[in-house]
C-alpha cells in the first residue's frame, strides 16, 4: 500500500506518524492493511498523514 512505503520512505515508524499527525497507531494500521481505505477518509486526515510525510495527497490515494 502506499502509505507504507511513503511511510518507511520517510524513515518514519507507525508511532512517529501517529505522533506527527495526532492520528492514532490503530487507525494508521488499518489503514496501511487496507482495513479502512485511505481514499475513504475525512480530506483533513489525508492532508495531515502528506505533510508528515512530505507528499501530496495524490501521492496517498490509490486509483
């Protein structure tokens, strides 16, 4: 999923994202195993998990 890989890209844990974004680890899990998709998820959500990790939003969403 992508958000693993820009995750791990950014050399970031999950707590470090969960941390950063003030989203928690659970949350972030389900969404990297695809438990909860990440196009499904409030804009603000998505926008705050691609600044953490300095991409776009685009960049997350899978097509």
């Amino acid at each position: 999923m992508k958000l693993k890989e820009k995750r791990e890209a950014a050399g970031m844990s999950q707590a470090d994202l969960a941390r950063e974004t003030g989203i928690s680890v659970r949350v972030i899990q389900n969404y990297e195993q695809g438990i909860r998709p990440l196009n499904g998820a409030r804009a603000i959500t998505v926008l705050k998990i691609a600044r953490a990790l300095g991409c776009t939003v685009e960049d997350l969403i899978e097509e």
